[in-house]
C-alpha cells in the first residue's frame, strides 16, 4: 500500500526540494511480490548521517540552515503548491535526502496523504510515523492535519540545533527526550549555549541559533492551530540565515591577531 502510494504521488508532481522517482517495477518471484523504486542519487545520502554519524565530517551551522530551508521549502509545496493539501506525515532527518551540493529533497512519500477538503478541518487515520517526530495531537486524537507536519519540523530543528537525536536512550533519565531536555534552557536565558552542539564551536551566531530556537518552539506549540504556516517557517530560516552570514562577516573583519587567536584555539582543540 505504501509502495503504491509513493509511486502514485511521485508521478505526479515535481518540485526541487522534492526526491526524483525514475522508475518502478512489481514483479512476481519466489518470495511473493518483489516491489522496486528507483530515484535519482543522492550522494550525500541523509541529514541524520551528517548530524549523528561521527565519522562524517561535521555540517557547518550555516549549511545546516540551508538544507532545513530545502526541506521546508517542499513541505510549503506540499501544503499550499498543489491542487490538493498533502500532508507529508513523516518528516524526520532521515528523511531529508542531500544530492552532491548538500540541497534537500525529501523522500518516503509512503505515508502521505491528502489533507482535509471543503470544510473539514482534519483528516481522521491510524496513527502511523516515527516516535518522537509524531505531533501530540495527532498521537492522541488521530485528527491528522498539515500542523502535524509542522510539529515534526519543530523536532528536527532543534535536532540541527543541538546535534542530538529526537530520543536517545543511551543517555541520563533527564535527557533522553531531546524536547523534554531542551525546555531548561530556554532561547532567552543565558543557559541556552549550553544545548548548541559543542562541534559547532564558534562558529554560529548567537542571534540566529536563538532565531532557530524560537522558530522551533512556535512550531512545537501544544495549539495546533498557534503553530506557524510552512511559508513562515521558511522566511524565518530565510533571517536566520542572513543573520549567520552578517556574524560570520563580522568575525572574518576582525584584527589578524584575534583570527590568528581564534586559529590557534581550534587548532588546541583539534
């Protein structure tokens, strides 16, 4: 059923932050049916290899803006671009594929569905989609609607943010539920530092990691109806963005003895 779903999706519109399908085939064999899909390559395979995977060089805050920008640019088409609503229903780093210049598209369109049509305000379905990106009301009521995907957003920034997986088990009580743990430091205390991902060094801005950081709570509102559309999501990305870009010119512009401190200091710690 998902198969089908994402072959009859994907055939049909085509956007740049949206994977490629090339091809499909269904065929009888030994095992039953044998179900292919075919995309295009994605060399740079996923946004969670980059954030978690340690043996991949680290993303830099900047580019990390950028793909999340990709990746909320083709949820805006999914929720506005087309002649139905589409809710995606399963956004999560992984799924956030990355082609040779790290731009997003994303991928698995198994779960998608149309959204509410007339005057209905939600769309009524078993819950499905991955534990920890899933949206509150959505689990509780199974009222599915595009601030279900809008929430799961919400996870993933603070994903880039702190460089931590939506659930960890492996780590203290406190800690494993990246949204529980990232409540104690909130974007306008001087603790919020501390849950910026120490591989990012020095290298974000102060001003856009908190841009992010409120970004991300508007969409993880517990009102559904208070989180932002996906086209305000991403003019925000678009300032945090520009926001880097000023901070990061503003340290380029510094006296040669203070980069050359800077050098230092990371060379130390390198």
């Amino acid at each position: 059923k998902e198969w089908l779903a994402e072959v009859q999706f994907l055939g049909v519109v085509s956007h740049q932050n949206l994977v490629k399908l090339l091809g499909y085939c269904s065929a009888d064999g030994e095992r039953g049916i044998q179900r292919l899909l075919v995309y295009e390559f994605m060399p740079n395979r996923s946004l969670e290899d980059h954030l978690f995977n340690r043996a991949l060089p680290t993303l830099q805050w900047k580019t990390r803006l950028e793909i999340l920008l990709g990746a909320a640019q083709g949820l805006a088409y999914l929720h506005g671009g087309l002649e139905v609503q589409v809710i995606y229903r399963d956004f999560k780093s992984s799924n956030v594929l990355l082609d040779e210049d790290f731009k997003a598209k994303l991928s698995d369109f198994g779960l998608a569905r149309e959204g509410p049509q007339g005057d209905r305000t939600h769309v009524s379905t078993a819950v499905v989609g991955t534990y920890g990106y899933a949206a509150p009301d959505y689990v509780e009521t199974g009222h599915l609607t595009i601030q279900s995907d809008i929430w799961s957003f919400g996870v993933v920034l603070y994903e880039i943010l702190t460089g931590r997986r939506a659930l960890e088990r492996n780590r203290p009580a406190g800690e494993q539920k990246l949204l529980d743990w990232v409540k104690q430091f909130p974007a306008d205390t001087n603790r919020f530092s501390m849950i910026i991902d120490p591989r990012l060094r020095n290298q974000n801005s102060p001003s856009s990691a908190r841009k992010i950081a409120k970004l991300a709570d508007s969409c993880l509102n517990k009102n559904a109806k208070e989180r932002p559309a996906m086209s305000q999501v991403v003019q925000s990305l678009k300032e945090a963005i520009q926001m880097s870009e000023t901070s990061s010119g503003n340290r380029s512009s510094e006296p040669s003895g203070t980069q050359r401190k800077h050098i230092a200091s990371d060379d130390n710690q390198n």
